[in-house]
C-alpha cells in the first residue's frame, strides 16, 4: 500500500469511528429493548446473516480472533456467554440491530442511512467498496495468517 492510499485509509478508519459514535447516540435515543438473549449474534439459530465492509472487518479484527476459535458460520466468535467481547469494534449491524419489534421502522431508517453514509466515505476516499458476509472476512483473515506463518501447528489464530 502506497503512503498516500495508507493515510486515506486511516482517514476513511476515522470517519467510520465518528460514524459508530453517531450510529451508538441515535440507537441510545431510540432506546430499544435488549433482553440479552444473545440469539441475534448466534446466526442459524436466529435465520439472519450479519454482512459488513472491509474496513469494518479490519476494526473488528484489530486485536485478532478470540483464543481457539473455530469458524463457524452459525455463529460469531465474539460471542461469549451471551455477550459481545468485541463491544467497541463491533461493526455497524451489530450496533443497529435489536430484535425489539417496536424498533424495527427504526432500525430500518438507521441501517439505510448508515451504509449510505459509509458508502460516502468510501468514494471520499476513493476506497474499493467491499462487503459480504462476516464470515468471509473471518476465514480471510485466518487464510492471511496461515500464509503468513503465524500459525505453524493448524492452531487457529487469535
Ligand atoms: S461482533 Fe459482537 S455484537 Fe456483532 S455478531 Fe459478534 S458477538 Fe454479536
């Protein structure tokens, strides 16, 4: 990566940080319900997918994996007895989303305008817009650690 594409990247890190704190204020305002159940992190018992961008995956991933974590598409690694041990890199969705029924209209509006404003970022930036599913990104980041010798015993990254 070249010096000027690196400091437009950590621009674009920054905006999307604003972005979380602007998303966490109007969630906080609309003040959903959370019944801590934990079914909305674990996938295919919940029937939703979480998808995400690249660099809200690279925020997600800063500190790495969880220790002995399996990929798993049914569920995220983050998720510990019922929590989210990645609170303050979680990315968007998982900011956005409640299962609250009174939140939905909500959420909804929240959702749109939030990817619009990342999207609006990325071309600020003049970044490639990447999004897909968590999971992808998981076993991405797994691969780049495996290729680059971090893992020599097939132990899963942390
Ligand atoms: S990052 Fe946290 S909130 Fe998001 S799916 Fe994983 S455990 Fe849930």
């Amino acid at each position: 990566m070249s010096g000027a594409s690196a400091a437009r990247d950590a621009q674009l890190r920054e905006g999307l940080r604003e972005l979380y704190e602007s998303v966490d204020r109007a969630v906080a305002d609309a003040a959903p319900v959370c019944e801590i159940s934990g079914r909305c992190c674990r996938f295919q018992e919940y029937g939703h997918r979480l998808y995400i961008s690249r660099p809200e995956a690279e925020i997600l991933l800063e500190t790495g994996l969880p220790a002995e974590t399996v990929i798993d598409d049914g569920l995220c690694p983050f998720q510990r007895e019922r929590l989210c041990t990645a609170r303050e890199r979680r990315p968007l969705g998982c900011r956005i989303f409640f299962c609250d029924p009174n939140y939905t209209e909500q959420m909804e509006t929240l959702s749109e305008q939030s990817i619009a404003r990342l999207k609006q970022l990325h071309l600020e930036y003049e970044i490639d817009w990447e999004y897909g599913p968590l999971h992808e990104f998981l076993r991405e980041y797994v691969a780049a650690r495996a290729s680059s010798g971090d893992i020599e015993d097939g132990t899963p990254p942390r």
